[in-house]
C-alpha cells in the first residue's frame, strides 16, 4: 500500500518538477585561448524563474594569470510567455567582466554559485589557455631598438640641427603593448630655448601596429609642434610627461580600481647654429625661414591728396613673431602709413606657415602715371644657407589732379612697437640689510603666546559670571539679602563697639540686638520687623545651626532686650558685644547655606 | 630700591646683548653673502646665507637669496627647498614667487599641475596673502576684539547696550571663524605637512619599500613630495597628481 502511495506521489510531483524551470549559471568565454596581453570576457549568467540579482557575483582570485579591467553590465531582461493557457515569467541578468592575461599558463575557472531562493545555483568551469606572445623573426627595417618602457612616449625632430629662428617640427608618438585608461598629456615645454607653435594632435589614439626588436608595439601619434630657437648654442627640449592608468584588478564598491602612473619622454639636446655674418645684408632684421611678399590691390586710379589703401602680405615657414615690416621707401611726393597689422598661423605639409598682413594707406601728392618701388624683405634661407631677398612688384598709380584744398584726412599712428621678452634669468638677490629680522617659527609653538590666547577667553568668562551674579542680586530678593547679612551684621558691631566706647551701654545693646536679628533675618529672608525670639530660634534651627547656638543667641536677645530698655541692672554691656560678635561669627559658619 | 633696579637692568642686558649681537652678526654674514654672490662665488655665498639663518633665524630675503646662490651652483633641489621657505615667510613676494616658478621650470620631471576650481582659487588667493604667522596674528587679534566684544555684550546693562553689541559681536565671531579657518590650513600646510624635496638626480618611486618592487614613476632633482610613513630606510612620498610610492629616505631632503 505504501509503495503505490509512493508512487502515486512520484507521479504528482514529477510533471510539476519539470514544469517549473530552474535558475541555471553559466560562464561564457569569448575564447578559450589566447596570448599574454590580450583580453578575454566572461560573461556570467543567471536565468530561470523569478531569479533576482541580488548580491554580486563571487567571482575566484584568478591572479596571476587574469586580471580583471572591466566589467559591463548587469544588464537584466524578463519575458512572460503563455503556453497552452498557462502564464511563465522567466528573468535573466548576465554581467560581462573584461580580463586581460597577464601571465601564460593555463587557468581553471571553477564553477561559480550563486543563491537564489531555498537552493544554489552553479556555473560550468572554464579552462583558459594562455601563450606567451610570439615574438616574430626580426623583418626587415627593423633596426633592434625597442621602446625602454610600456608605454613610452617619443619625441621625434625633423632635423638633428637647426639655424636660430629656423622651423623644427617636433612630433610626439606614443608606443604602447598594453591598454590603458583615462590618458592625459602635457605639452612640451620649450623653456626658455623655443618659441612654439601648435601644429595638430590627436583626438583619438588611432595606432598602427610596428615591430620593435621582434616585438609587435602599437605607435600612435599625439601631437605635432612647431619650434623655433630663439638663441644659438646646445638647446633643450624638456621631457613630455604622458600620465595614464591601469587597472589593478582590485574592485570597490565603485567598480574596478585603477592606479595612476606617468612617463616621461627623453630630454632632446638640439644644437642651435648661429645666423651667419658673411652675406647678411644691412637692412637684416633677423627673419628666418621662406618668404613671398604680395601686395593688393597692385593697381589703383585716384585723385592726388586721396588715400589709396592696399595690403603688404609676407607669407612663409618663419615665426610671425619674427617678421619685420618690410622695407620701403615712398618716392618724394608720397606719404605712406601703416593703418594695421593682422597675423594669421596656417599648416601646411605639416609645418608651420605663418602670414603677416601690413594694411597700409599711401597718398600721393602730384599727378602722373607712377610705377612704386617694390617691397623687399631680407631673410634667411636656411635651406639653402643664404640670405635673400623677396620683392613684391611694383604698385602702379594713376594720380590725377585732385582738389587743391583737399587735404590728406587724419591718420592713426604708425604701428607701435611691442615688447616681447627674448629671455628669462632669476630675479637677482635681494639688497643688503641693516638689521636682520629672524623669526624662530611658527607663533602658536610660542607658550606666551599660547598663555595669552587664556586671557580673552577668562575675561568674557569672567563678565558672564560677574553679569549674572548681579543679575541674581537684582531678582533674588533672599540672596542679596543672604550676601549682606554679613556685612550689615558686621557694621551693627562696629556702631555697638562705638556706642560702648561712648558709655553708652543702652545704645550698645540695641546695635547688638540689631546686629544678631539683622543677620538672622537676611540670612534667612524674614521680615525683621516684629520679628520675635521664638520666630528667631525657629528659623534658625531650620537653617541649620545648632540647638546651643540657637540657645544662646534666644539669651543673647534677651539680655540685649532687657540692657537696651533699661531692665537689666548691672548688665555688662562689653560682654554682651563680645558674645554677640563670636555668635555671630558662630552663626554664619553653621547656618552657611 | 636702586639696587633691585640695576639688577633688572642687568638681566635685561644679559637678555638683549646676545640677540642682537646675533642679529648684527646674522646682518653682516647675510651681506658678507651679498659680496659673494655678486662676486660670482655662488657656493661660498650659499654658505655665508645658510650661516645667517643659523644664527639670526628664518628670513625671507635669507632663504630667497639662498635659492638664488644654490641655484646658481647648480644645486637644484636645494634652491627649491629654500625658495618654499622663503615662501612660506612672506607669501606675497612676487621675485619668491617669481625665481620659485623659474626653478621648478628646471625639474627634469614635470609633473602634472594641481586643477582648482573658482572657489578654490579663490580660497588659495586669500590663504596666500599671508604666512602661517601672519594668519595666527591675525587670527588672535580678531580674537581679541571678539573677545573685548564678548565682555561689552556681557556686561552691557539694559537692552540698548546689548543690542549694540551684538552686530559687533558676531560680526567679530564670523570674522574670527574665518580667520580661525585660514590660519588651520595654512599651518597645516606649512608646518604641520612633512615636506620634502628630491634631491637625487634620478629617482623611481617603488611599490614599497625595497630594490625589489615595482617602479610607479619616476621623479628628479627638484621634485616636492610629502613624506608618508618610513621603513628600513625608505620613506613612502606622495607628489602632485596623486602619485604616491616608495623612495629611499636619502633621497630627499626634508624642509
């Protein structure tokens, strides 16, 4: 009986077993194989029922091999499907981690789990191959160099040496094998050798592939600059620092956890051949390079005393910094001015152009047909090693007589000179001193100073406590009563010791009593008129002095009573004032609240 | 009476003479440098300023003419160390601020320069106005008056006399918070930070402590790094742009 109720259950449960569709991990390489510097991705996925991704995936330490770079994901999707009239929900989160193979060998990726409801769900393992990389037989071309560091940064010239104010063209390239993040690179900095100018740069690394001794390295270029050295002699181009991360394979709670380093390329010593003396004409200012001057318009129809406006324009590899108006003498009977002067920086065949434009007015003064003198501009040809001279042609002016009373208008000042620093030192030494002011450091380490910072704070401290002390006096009618009974008490003795050094015995009592009722009153806040011995002692047991004190004190009143209305025959008025003084005394020590 | 009299004056005496027998002797070896270096004998003038500072204390014109001559011997890292000293005394000195830019222009290794923002620059404007003494002057003369304040708010009797005292009063407070906040960086940052210059030509920041770990970058002569913890010999250091590795403790100089 038991063995058909089993199986009659085992028939029940088994169609609902395999009607409900298990969560299932699994792990998907993108390939099996691969060499060191490469990178592989793992996807990890978890399907079935209402799975839920809740904790991250435990992925294993697979170091030294792989190290983790990346991770994309989780990305998630649900689909709801109905079949035969029944409703399925079905969900699936997959996260892709990027690794890159750091060592050869072959890893074993064991299965991965993961909870999801009463169970765990577990992954296939994974066997990695990884190969060192092939280094290929050395082709031709390649000369066995290779870049000292991953990456490495390089800074190519185009030529070994150059004339003062000649054009180099320096050009930044990047060799790398592995991958990196997050780049940033700095400008060379031409110190005080160069001027420079920016000829292009990268938006994207876009490498090609090169063989270095036997190695493939990928080579992109960064950026190109112009140079031009401003001084003749042993000129420095300085180090360009290339800053880059990489991933550790440590993860946060961010994600992957990356570390910062920086390379810098080689310094480049260039030398820098002075401008020769022999051939260099007079009116030399210093250009270098290759130049076109261009005038327009060439031709111009006007009356005499009139402006003709026209544009001087020198164009050439030279640093327009450098370039100097060109030379030209207006015949007699011209004036000529400059209106302004605009620079234009171009590129081309991956060098610096420059183009200087001279705007200039000139005005004729007699009629006629009048062929000017060209424009010159001498320069420095550092091609060929000679100094030249370009020429513009020739303006040609129709000038016919003009208004006898016209006047040439107002023109501005010709172009100013402008200040440009050709070199840079230190500042020079700071003069000798009279008296030589030393601090031994920093104040706060100083414990006067320290000491003195107490003092502010004591004060207002000090006020705070004095204000609301008057404060109580002013609305606490028993304490500012308490805090003069003392003193009240203490002045009654000294008019009682008066009267008694005046004889006058009856007198001395009735300070006395007013002394010893004056104190008690204040003290403890009682209206001392009417105020009667039993009412004394009574307060004065609450307040808290002994039944002795309080006995004497009901004698003492008594005695003064008796002495201050003549009743007390032979009365010693003295001992009365000595009694009542170190009652007194007694009674504010006992009663001291 | 007479006699206590001119034993005061005695101790004072015996006060004041070496201080300024100090002082007269810190003025002459500073000119004495003077001479030196205009004589174009860098490395005695060097000398001759260091002398200076020992015996008349830190001064500005001192370790800035000292950069000048270490600078001019051709001791880079050194000239840095006394150029930030001398920044340090007196921020607002533009030849300071001037030769320091020049000589950090000379460090093989240039590392990338700190990013601010408006409020940042802003901030760092202010905080350079004045020394880490300057700002703790400043801080406790505000304090002062705040304090004096304080006691006039306390003490005042009646509502007219409180509630003049109050704008004043927090107007002092804020201002003393302000000043309060100022001087803390600005100690932090030039007394309390342990900064250091690289003073070896050529120097790999290692993983760790130790030949055998990994090179993180590369720094030069010139090169200001905070020192971290040390061990066995080697110091961790960080630099601008957040790097940070591990150098041998004789391969820098503290300031």
């Amino acid at each position: 009986m038991t063995r058909r109720i089993s199986i009659f259950l085992l028939a029940l449960v088994f169609p609902l077993m395999a009607l409900a569709d298990p969560a299932k991990l699994t792990v998907e390489a993108d390939r099996t194989s691969v060499t060191v510097g490469e990178r592989i991705n793992l996807t990890v996925t978890l399907e079935g029922d209402g799975v839920k991704y809740g904790s991250p995936f435990q992925l294993p330490d697979l170091s030294p091999y792989l190290t983790l770079v990346g991770q994309r994901g989780p990305f998630s999707e649900s689909s709801t499907t109905i079949i035969n009239g029944r409703m399925e929900r079905s969900a699936k989160v997959s996260i892709t981690y990027q690794f890159e193979a750091r060592k050869a060998g072959t890893i074993k990726i064991p299965p991965l789990s993961y909870p999801v409801e009463n169970r765990t769900a577990r992954s296939n393992p994974i066997e990695i191959a990884i190969s060192d990389a092939v280094r290929p037989t050395v082709i031709e071309g390649d000369t066995g160099w290779r870049p000292p560091s991953d990456p490495y940064v390089r800074v190519e010239l185009d030529k070994d040496e150059a004339y003062v104010g000649e054009q180099i063209v320096a050009t930044v390239y990047l060799y790398y094998r592995n991958d990196f993040i997050n780049p940033e690179l700095a400008p060379i900095d031409t110190g005080t050798d160069f001027i420079e100018s920016k000829l292009g740069y990268a938006t994207s690394l876009d490498p090609k592939t090169e063989t270095f001794g036997g190695e493939r390295w990928k080579v992109a270029y960064l950026y190109s600059q112009a140079l031009f050295p401003i001084k003749a002699g042993e000129a420095l181009i300085r180090p360009v620092t290339f800053k880059y991360f990489v991933a550790t394979g440590r993860r946060s709670f961010f994600g992957p956890v990356t570390e910062g380093y920086a390379v810098s390329s080689d310094p480049i010593k260039i030398k820098i051949k002075p401008l020769p003396v022999a051939g260099r004409p007079a009116d030399f200012e210093g250009e270098v390079g290759s130049f076109d001057i261009k005038v327009t318009p060439s031709f111009g129809s006007l009356k005499a005393n009139e402006q003709f406006k026209f544009t001087v324009s020198i164009e050439g590899t030279g640093h327009m910094d450098y370039i100097s108006k060109p030379r030209f003498e207006p015949p007699e009977g011209f004036d000529l001015y400059t209106e302004g002067v605009e620079k234009d920086y171009l590129k081309d065949k991956g060098r610096a152009v420059g183009r200087r434009r001279f705007k200039m007015i000139l005005v004729p003064h007699k009629e006629g047909k009048h062929v000017l003198p060209p424009f010159t501009l001498s320069y420095f040809d550092p091609e060929s090693g000679q100094y030249k001279t370009a020429k513009s042609p020739g303006v040609r002016l129709m000038v016919s007589p003009g208004d006898k009373s016209s006047e040439p208008l107002p023109l501005a000042a010709s172009e100013p000179e402008v200040i440009s620093a050709v070199g840079a030192d230190l500042r020079y030494v700071k003069p000798d001193l009279d008296e030589y002011d030393g601090s031994v450091g920093w104040l706060g380490y100083s414990p006067a100073f320290a000491a003195a910072q107490l003092a502010p704070a004591a004060a207002v401290l000090a006020s705070i406590f004095l204000r609301r002390r008057k404060d109580k006096l002013r609305h606490d009618v028993a304490f500012a009563r308490r805090l003069r009974a003392n003193k009240e008490s203490a002045r009654a003795m000294r008019e009682a010791r008066a009267a008694l050094a005046k004889g006058d015995s009856a007198q001395a009592c009735a300070d006395v009593y007013r002394a010893l009722a004056g104190f008690v009153s204040d003290n403890l806040n009682l209206a001392e008129a009417g105020l009667t011995a039993a009412e004394v002692t009574d307060a004065l047991l609450e307040a808290g002095a002994s039944e002795e004190a309080v006995e004497l004190t009901r004698e003492l009143l008594g005695s003064c009573d008796m002495a201050r209305f003549g009743l007390g025959e032979g009365t010693d008025a003295r001992s009365i004032v000595d009694k009542g003084e170190a009652l007194l005394a007694r009674l504010a020590k006992e009663t001291r609240q | 009476m007479k006699r206590t009299a001119n034993l005061i004056l005695a101790l004072l005496a015996a006060i004041i003479m070496p201080l300024s027998a100090g002082a007269s002797s810190a003025a002459a070896r500073y000119n004495h440098g003077n001479e030196l270096y205009k004589a174009g004998e860098y490395a005695k003038a060097a000398e001759e300023y260091n002398k200076a500072i020992e015996e008349g204390g830190a001064n500005a014109m001192a370790y800035y003419n000292l950069g000048n001559a270490r600078l001019k011997s051709g001791d880079l890292g050194r000239a840095v160390m006394a150029y930030l000293k001398a920044k340090e005394l007196a921020p607002r000195d533009p030849d300071i601020e001037y030769n320091l830019d020049y000589a950090r222009g000379l460090v093989k290794t240039q590392l990338p320069p700190l990013e601010r923002g408006p409020f940042s620059k802003a901030f760092f404007w202010v905080l350079n106005l004045f020394s880490a003494n300057g700002w703790t002057a400043i801080a406790a003369v505000i304090y002062w008056a705040a304090a004096a304040a304080g006691v006039w708010f306390a003490v005042s009797r009646g509502r007219g006399g409180k509630e003049a005292a109050k704008p004043v009063l927090y107007t002092l407070l804020a201002l003393s918070a302000m000043a309060l906040v100022f001087t803390a960086v600005r100690v932090k940052l030039d007394v309390l930070t342990p900064r250091a210059v690289i003073l070896a030509d050529k120097v790999s920041a290692l993983s760790g402590p130790g030949d055998n770990n990994k090179v993180l970058f590369e720094t030069s002569e010139g090169v200001e790094v905070v020192v971290g913890q040390c061990d066995q010999g080697w110091c961790e250091v960080s630099a601008a742009g957040g790097f940070r590795g591990w150098v041998k403790a004789d391969s820098f100089e503290r300031l």
